[in-house]
C-alpha cells in the first residue's frame, strides 16, 4: 500500500502511539494499521492530502466501498471502531481536526474494567531498581512518580526540570487536549526524584541546557517508548509483565486513592479527566475489590457465589 505526505507520518505516529502509549500487542496494532491504512489508501485515491480535507460523504463512500468489497459486518464494526480510535489519535494526542465520523455506527460491547495491582504488588515492583547507578536511580524515580502521581506515561517524558518544585511538593503536567493541571509529589516519589536530580541525572546530562527531566542513557529527553520500557523491565522481574500495561500504574494509583477514602471529584482532577463520568470506572473495580474481600472474610458469606 502506497501512502505518502501528511497521512504517512499521522499513520505511523498513531500505530506508535497504540504501541508505546496503549501498550497493544503487534497483533492488535497490525489490525490498526490495517483498518486505517485502507482509508488512507482511499484517500490517497480521491486525492485528499490529510484528514482535515475529509469530507463526511467520503467517509460513508469510504465504508460503503469496504462493504461491497466482501468485508463481514464484524470486520465492518472493527473498521469503524478502528476509525474512530484514531479520530480520538489526532484530536488528543496529534493535535488536529477530527474525521467526520458523526453518526456512523459504533460497536457496543462491555468496557473492560482496568488492570490494577495490589498494593503489595506495587511495592515489589517499586523496589526492582537498584539505585548504584544513574541508570538506577532514574528507573525508581521513573517508578515512583507514575504510581506516585497517577500521570500518564505520555505526561512524564514531557516534563523539564522547571515543572517540578520539591519544595512546594507539586508537579506541572500538561495533559490531554494542552489542559494543564499541578498534582501533589510527596513521600517516596519526592525522595526518589531528588535522589535521581543530584546523584543520576548529571550523570547522564551530556549538555547544560538540556530542560527535560527524564534523561536517556545518551542525554536526550527519554521517549515513550524507553519510559514504558522501564516499567516492562521490572514487571517481568517479579512476574508481572503480562499483566502491565502503560496506564496500570495510574490505575492502581487512583483505585488505592478511592478504596481509602479520596473523593471521586478529587480523583478526577489528579487524573486530568475533563468528566468524573470517566473516573467513576474505578468506582467499579473498588467495588469488585470489596466484593473479594468479603467473600474471603466474612464468616457467613462463604456460602454465595461472586457473580459475573
């Protein structure tokens, strides 16, 4: 398949983006690039440069052409969904104008409550990095923030130095859609940070005016891929690995933060999320939580059986 121009490099910053930031198997990015690769080589047929020059009319003959070519309505439905998960790439993360999808139809299906670990499983997870090195002390310091802050993957190798006052114990971070919003540093994740900025990162520094905060091990400002690559590393030394994905950390943080006691409304704006309507998915796995524990403690309920 022959693409070129604007819809190439939105095309391969999108399949890196479901890759590194979404942590979806090659299996699932393929399907990605599949599905959306079919549009851009119906755009490339209509002569439409970039996805700001798709028209809404184009978009139904686009579907209409998948439809007749033999493509089943369960392949349809992916497609569709394909389409709109990299709508929600360019307005999100790229920074552009949405396809015009309006109305088209959109699979229904159950939303899969997030991966969450135990607080124990936090804890082993934590302790991985040896902090002897800069390497080290930068990997626990990568660690404690994301468990300790609740910020994205994506949030954390946009940080520089001048977004982080351990003084005040607070972080600037620019989410989703340039919001920008200051969570709260303390405890381990502020020991880790000011251990890694005076012992691990002018070790790795390779020039004075370098502002990000998390440094590669050439000096660079450490991409999303290297940072998910830390997390990887130490989940599979405790055996964690097939349970990780890019945003567990962030939602251990915020389920431990709801099961002891934090406000759902307070959860949301640490998180960045524009609607509560979008946290109140740990309001179920808190749930599910409290179910387990009281099937495993109580002395009467072993009688009942957890439902679906």
């Amino acid at each position: 398949m022959e693409v070129d121009g604007a819809w190439a490099a939105l095309l391969r910053e999108f399949l890196v983006y479901m890759r590194a930031e979404r942590g979806l198997s090659e299996r699932t990015v393929e399907a990605y690039r599949r599905d959306v690769g079919r549009l851009v080589e119906y755009a490339r047929r209509q002569g439409v440069s970039s996805p700001s020059e798709m028209e809404r009319e184009q978009i139904t003959a686009f579907l209409e052409e998948m439809g007749e070519s033999g493509l089943s309505p369960r392949s349809l439905a992916r497609l569709t969904a394909s389409l709109r998960a990299f709508q929600r790439f360019l307005v999100e993360e790229g920074g552009g104008e949405p396809l015009p999808l309006g109305d088209l139809p959109y699979p229904r299906h159950a939303r899969r409550l997030p991966a969450v670990l135990s607080q124990e499983e936090v804890k082993a997870l934590l302790e991985q990095p040896m902090p002897g090195d800069a390497v080290g002390l930068r990997d626990r310091a990568i660690l404690e923030t994301l468990y300790g802050t609740g910020i994205r993957i994506s949030e954390l190798v946009s940080l520089d130095l001048e977004d982080l006052d351990l003084e005040e114990g607070e972080m600037r971070v620019l989410g989703k859609g340039a919001r920008e919003r200051v969570v709260p540093v303390g405890g381990r994740a502020a020991e880790a940070l000011a251990s890694y900025l005076a012992h691990g990162r002018p070790r790795l520094s390779r020039r004075p005016s370098q502002r990000a905060l998390f440094l590669n091990s050439r000096g660079g400002r450490i991409t999303r891929q290297g940072a998910w690559g830390v997390v990887r590393k130490y989940a599979d030394r405790v055996g964690l690995g097939g349970r990780m994905t890019p945003h567990t950390l962030r939602h251990s943080y915020a389920t431990h933060l709801l099961e002891n006691g934090v406000d759902l409304r307070y959860i949301q704006e640490l998180l960045g999320h524009a609607s509560v309507s979008t946290t109140q998915i740990y309001t179920h796995v808190s749930r599910k939580k409290l179910k387990e524990v009281y099937l495993k403690s109580h002395p009467h309920a072993g009688g009942l059986r957890e439902g679906p």
